[in-house]
C-alpha cells in the first residue's frame, strides 16, 4: 500500500508583509506520486485581477494554478506530481508552505506556512536558548560573579589591612 499522509494548515492574510486575520485552509493529501491540493478561502479581496496558487519552496514560487474568486469566497483543487511539482524540478518535500496572491502583485498576499517548516526555522533562530547553552551561560555568569566577589574581598582585606597600620 502506497505512504499516505494528510496535512491542514491555517490561511492568513498578508498587507505588505503584517499578518491579518484567518482567510481560509489548505489541505494535503499525498499518496505514492500524487498530492491532492484543496484551498478554500473566505473574505479575499480579488481586485479583479487573477490571483495565483503557489507553492512555496525555500525562495521560489511554483505556480500550480489560478483561484477564482466570487461575493470574496473561492475555492481551488489540483492534483501534482509529488516527484516533480509542475515542471519545476521541486519535490514536495522541498515545500514549506503555500501562498495566494494576484499574480501582477504579492503586497496582498494569502499564506500558509507548514508546521514543520516553522519548527525548523524556530530551532535555528533559538539554538542560542537551548538547555545546555543556557547552562553554559549561566555557569560563565557564576564564574565571573565568585571572581568579582573575590576581587572586591581582596580589596576590601588590602584597604582594612592599610587602616590598621
């Protein structure tokens, strides 16, 4: 039986890179080769050009096809070769989220980015508070405060020593 897996992932939408509110979902379903796309969307702004679905992976963008929009609702599926993502020579595995925008603009944008992804993102910008870096940091704190502590007590012995002379 061919590996089954199935993701959901919330939709929020983007005005010039400031996060908004929930629009919608995206859901994944991959099985064997293929990976079946749903996207629904509610109160989306169309402006009245085509807004265009895509795929992120790392910097790039990999259209997969145009939603339409109606009274602010749409609604999008498609189905994509898991090995090779229209063409693009990108696998699934490769992407990290999916996103809506017009395709003359992405100021307003509608996106998801996956879990895993922002778990990965999250241990590289915090590997500086990981336990063990924390211990480290704090044992340097300790270390320079018993030397402070040290230092002030041999000044303080030399300038009473001084007094009683």
């Amino acid at each position: 039986m061919s590996a089954y897996h199935r993701l959901i992932s919330y939709i929020y939408a983007y005005e010039g890179g400031i996060k908004g509110k929930n629009t919608g979902f995206a859901k994944l379903e991959t099985r064997g080769n293929s990976c079946r796309i749903q996207v629904s969307v509610r109160r989306v702004f169309a402006g009245g050009s085509p807004i265009g679905v895509y795929l992120l992976a790392g910097q790039e963008e990999i259209r997969i096809g145009t939603l339409f929009v109606r009274g602010g609702n749409g609604e999008f599926r498609a189905v994509v070769n898991c090995e090779n993502i229209e063409g693009s020579g990108c696998n699934m595995e490769e992407c990290c989220g999916l996103t809506l925008h017009e395709t003359d603009s992405a100021w307003r944008a509608y996106t998801t980015i996956w879990e895993d992804a922002v778990a990965h993102a999250a241990e590289v910008e915090l590997a500086d508070v990981t336990a063990e870096k924390v211990r480290e940091q704090e044992a340097e704190k300790e270390g320079a405060t018993r030397k402070l502590a040290e230092n002030v007590s041999g000044e303080v012995n030399s300038a009473s020593v001084g007094k009683e002379k």
